[in-house]
C-alpha cells in the first residue's frame, strides 16, 4: 500500500496512525480532520479543561517528537465528504481528494441535539468546551439535561466552580441501564451530597431565555443550559459508498468492513451488534485493525474490555466488563453508603463486570480475570 488515509484526527485516528509506523507501514499517512485544532483528547473537557485548570495545549494527543517520528501528512479543517471505494479514493470539502490504498474510518461522533434546544451548549469538542467554560461566569444558574456520564461529569465541574446546579433526567435513576438500580442509587448520592439539584423522571419540551421548560409545564430557572444527551456516530459521509452504516460503520470481529482495505476503529465503530463511547475502546482498537487491514484479511480478533471510567465529584467511577440487567450483583469490598467500594456482577459463577468508587487498586485486580464476550 502507497498511502493510507485515516479519516477522523481524533483519539482513534491517532492511534491508528501511531500503529501503521508501529506495525513497519513506511508509506504515506494523510490524517483528515473536520477540526481545525491538532489531535486533542476529549476527557479534560468536561473536567479540568472546564474547571478552567487545565490547558488547551495539555490536551494535545502529539508532542512534537511524535510529529515528527509519525510524518503525517496532515489534512486538517476539511471534511470528508464521500468514500469512493472503486476510485480507492476519499474526497474532501475543499474539493479536493485523496488517493488512498487502505482507509481507517475513525470518525467518531457528533453531540447529539434535542428538539427545542437548538441554543443549548453541547460538549464534545474542544470549541464546545471553550464557548461553555466562557459561560460560566459567577452567579450563573446552570441546568443540564441529561445525567449521563457527560451531564454528570459538567454538573460536578460547575459546583467546583460554586454555581448552582439542576440536573433533568428522563430516567428514574441516572445511568440506570449501564450500572442498574443499586449504583445508579450511588451515582444520585453523589450530586446530592455535593449540592446539585438532580430531578429524575422528568421530561423537557424546550428552552427559553428564562430557563428549561418541562413537560408538565413548569419551568427551571436557567442562565445556562447544556444538554449532554449522547452522540450520533459521523457517518453521514459514507453514504453511497457501500459499506453496511447502520449506528455505526459496521465491522466484522476483526474492525474490517465488507472491503478489505477498510477498517473502523473508536466511537464510529460498530461490531459484534454495539458501539463503545469510550476512551479505552477507541484507544485499544487500533492494532487489531491496523494489522487487518496490512494483512488484506481478518486475521486478527478485537477483544472489548468494556473499561469505562469517570470522575464526578470527590469520586472516580470505574467500570468494566459488558454486565446485563439479570447479573447478579454483589459488593466484595465497602457497602453502596460508603465513600469507596468495590461491586461485581456475576452470571453462571463467573465475574462479569466489576464496579468501583474510588478504589482503584482493588478494581484493577479483580477486572483482570473478566469474561470476554465474543465478537460475532
Ligand atoms: C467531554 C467528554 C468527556 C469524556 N470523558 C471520558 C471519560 O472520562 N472516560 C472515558 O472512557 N471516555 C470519555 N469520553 C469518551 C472518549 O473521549 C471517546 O470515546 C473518544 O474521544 C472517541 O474517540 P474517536 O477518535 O473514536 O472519536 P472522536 O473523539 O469523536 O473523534 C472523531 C473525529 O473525527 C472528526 N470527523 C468527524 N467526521 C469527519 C469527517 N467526515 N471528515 C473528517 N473528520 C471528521 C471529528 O471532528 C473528530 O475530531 C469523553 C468524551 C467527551 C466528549
């Protein structure tokens, strides 16, 4: 292969990139990105990029060693607008296109908006983080919609920065369905103890300069609204091309595509039925695909750990493995009213999934055995 072009100059673009020259790939490597920034990692925006302590600059994914040892060539601020696969070719939205042998995918995903909240702050991009930690000024009442991971993660940003806070969740407890009702129980302690608002069970209708207004018509008071209600995977670029798009680029147990010389990796990726939004998956892919795709063929399997982390308060939140709603669950060290504990889900006397508040050491040693499920 002469050239490959990694579409998406995000966490997963990078180190695909890090691995073509890891794997001996001394051809060219064109990295295209809708953003204008160099590659950045995303984590800090809801936390200390937000909290005003870290900078734009820490963020950077690339020093400038890594630059120069990768020599990419660098296609920033240009969208890819189409893949023509017969062509062997991505085109750009300056006009312009690139002939490519080989095509990592790794466009990640777009925050997803609501109906009727068009003016809301978002967070996902490094611009995103900057218009909304510009808004968060002294005395401003703050309202988020959305108590995901995100939502979470920006309430307990803005109480470190002394606003007020009121959090509107569609469901009865936040992240019920990722940790289920005992955690999600420990996750709504957890805004309570630290003076957020959180209101559960409540649907919103839209927002006005006085605030977000709810379904049963009443309105919370807001001089800032985010909405932090998911993403939508960036695939709209790849219609016509042929490849299966359906919530994601789908992929086969090894990242390749229905063509060979196309692999997914990160958000935008979607194998074995699901999509992981998280940091770890995005950042463990990339040898697996890169592999597949300078081999021409699947010859290597990706292997999910399902290892998600997230720091909201006082607390770090640590979760792996892919546990279902009947797992049954347990608590191995500390107890759901404590300040740190550890919990495991287990199914036919195997661990499945483990859980901690801040209690890293013992999280990493019981995660190590985890049950894999296969990709199919
Ligand atoms: C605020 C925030 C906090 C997070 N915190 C955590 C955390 O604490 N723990 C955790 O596990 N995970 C966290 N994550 C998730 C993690 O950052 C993502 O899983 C990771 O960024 C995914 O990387 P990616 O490269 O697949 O996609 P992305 O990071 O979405 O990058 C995709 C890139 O592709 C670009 N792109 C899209 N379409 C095109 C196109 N057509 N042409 C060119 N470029 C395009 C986009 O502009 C973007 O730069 C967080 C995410 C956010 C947004």
């Amino acid at each position: 292969m002469k050239r490959i072009a990694v579409v998406g100059a995000s966490l997963a673009g990078v180190r695909a990139a890090q691995e073509l020259r890891a794997q001996g790939y001394d051809g060219g490597v064109v990295l295209i990105g809708e953003e204008q920034h160099l590659p950045y990692d995303r984590p800090p925006l809801s936390k200390a990029f937000l909290a005003g302590t870290a900078s734009a600059a820490s963020l950077e994914l690339l020093d400038a060693g890594d630059l120069a040892s990768l020599a990419l060539d660098f296609r920033l601020g240009v969208r890819a607008t189409s893949l023509d696969p017969s062509e062997r070719r991505v085109w750009l939205s300056d006009g312009g296109s690139v002939h490519a042998d080989g095509v990592v995918i790794a466009t990640g995903g777009r925050a997803r908006t609501l109906p009727g909240f068009e003016s809301a702050f978002v967070l996902r991009t490094l611009d995103d983080a900057v218009a909304l930690r510009a808004a968060l000024v002294p005395g401003v009442r703050v309202a988020i919609v959305g108590a995901g991971f995100i939502g979470a993660e920006v309430a307990s940003t803005c109480r470190s920065l002394g606003l007020d806070v009121v959090v509107l969740e569609a469901l009865p407890a936040p992240l019920a369905p990722v940790l289920g009702p005992e955690l999600a129980a420990v996750c709504a302690r957890l805004h309570a103890d630290h003076g957020t608002d959180l209101r559960c069970g409540v649907g919103v209708s839209g927002m006005s300069e006085a605030g977000v207004h709810l379904a049963d018509g009443s309105l919370v008071p807001a001089d800032v609204v985010v909405t932090g209600v998911g993403m939508t995977p960036a695939t709209d670029w790849l219609a016509g091309s042929g490849l299966t798009v359906s919530n994601g680029v789908c992929v086969d147990a090894g990242l390749v595509t229905e063509l060979p010389q196309v692999v997914a990796v990160g958000d935008v990726a979607r194998y074995g039925g699901r999509r992981h939004e998280h940091w770890t998956n995005a950042s463990e892919q990339a040898p697996v695909a890169v592999a597949n795709l300078l081999a021409g063929r699947t010859s290597r399997t990706y292997t999910p750990s399902g290892y998600v982390w997230s720091d909201q308060y006082s607390g770090t939140l640590q979760l792996a493995g892919h546990p279902r709603p009947d797992d049954s669950l347990s608590f191995v060290d500390g107890d759901p009213s404590s300040s740190s504990f550890v919990a495991v889900w287990q199914r036919d006397g195997s661990t499945v999934g483990v859980f901690a508040l801040n209690n890293a050491k013992l999280f990493n040693r019981l995660r190590r055995p985890l049950r894999q499920p296969a990709v199919v």
